[in-house]
C-alpha cells in the first residue's frame, strides 16, 4: 500500500510539473481539494479509488498510470495491486495501461445497492463491461441497460457514464478500457 501511495504521489508532481499547474489550478482542472492533492502529493492521504479517477480524467490519462506496473503477461492471483478498499466498490486493475495495446482491463466488484457514476473521459475511449458475477445495469448518456451473467456492453466512454447494481447480491464485471 505504502508503495502504492508513493508511486499515486510521484505520478501526481509529474504531471502537475509537465503541465506547469499550481494545486489551485490543478483542483480546477480535476474537481479534487487542493488539500486533498496536496495530502497525496505529500503521501500523507492514498485517494479513494473515485478521487484518483476525477485526477486521472482532469489530466487526461489512463487510471493504471498512477499504478506499479505489473507483470505484463500474467497477473496471478494475490499478486494485484491493492487499491484504497470501498465499501461500494472494489477495482483490481488486472493489466494496467500499456501503450502497445492502449487498453486496462479490470475486474470491478459494486456491492449491492450501490451505484457510481463516472465523468466522460476523452474522446475515443471506449469502455467495455462482461458480467461475470450476479446482475448490474451501466449508464451510458440517460439510459441504463440491464446486464446479467456473461452479458456484455460496448460504450463510448467519453460521455457521461455510470454502473450500479440494484441486486440483493454482489455483482462483479470486467472493464476493458480502450484508450485511442
Ligand atoms: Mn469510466
């Protein structure tokens, strides 16, 4: 976990560096505190696993890039990265973002009776969910669609977007982010 932060904060100061941005205008561009930022850049506080996609969003880059790069060929089980737990939601990044492919594919767990939405990333990106544990229905635009077991949805990304799971049960999906 420490590495984990270290590496979210390293990534934090590259970025803001790059782009020449104070916190006051890195909070702007991303909608976290300038005390939460400052807190993460200073490893004091590991975001939120909604926290760290609002950073990666406003900077326009890939979530796993605040991650440790793992085992490109194969991620064994117990060997993931750990991420800041949620009551709500469980992310376990499974191949984070290579260059090569463009893609990240995750398994996300949602509890039952929870929902999240999520800001539109860039333009390109396309999002897709397999259902491999219970029922869940995912947001794209105004809608929801109803997924079960070994359904799958293809969206475009950049608009808003959002999973919940109105079940008695946990439900778990991959997501498969494919970046252009
Ligand atoms: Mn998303």
């Amino acid at each position: 976990m420490k590495q984990l932060s270290n590496k979210i904060s390293a990534t934090l100061k590259k970025l803001r560096k790059k782009h020449g941005l104070s916190l006051d205008a890195t909070s702007q561009k991303t909608g976290v505190s300038k005390a939460m930022l400052g807190q993460i850049e200073r490893g004091e506080s590991s975001p939120t696993i909604s926290t760290l996609w609002k950073i990666a969003t406003g900077f326009k880059v890939s979530f796993s890039s605040f991650l440790i790069e793992s085992n490109r060929e194969k991620t064994q089980k117990g060997k993931q990265i750990q991420m800041k737990s949620d009551k709500e939601m469980k992310v376990i990044p499974i191949f984070p973002f290579e260059a090569e492919t463009s893609m990240e594919i995750f398994i996300i767990e949602i509890a039952s009776k929870c929902s999240r939405t999520s800001l539109p990333h860039n333009t390109g990106v396309i999002e897709h969910i397999i259902v491999i544990k219970g029922e869940m229905e995912v947001l794209v635009g105004k809608s929801w669609h109803k997924l079960i077991k070994n359904e799958g949805l293809r969206f475009d990304a950049s608009r808003v977007h959002g999973y919940r799971n109105l079940s008695s049960k946990k439900a778990i999906f991959h997501n498969i982010i494919h970046y252009l």
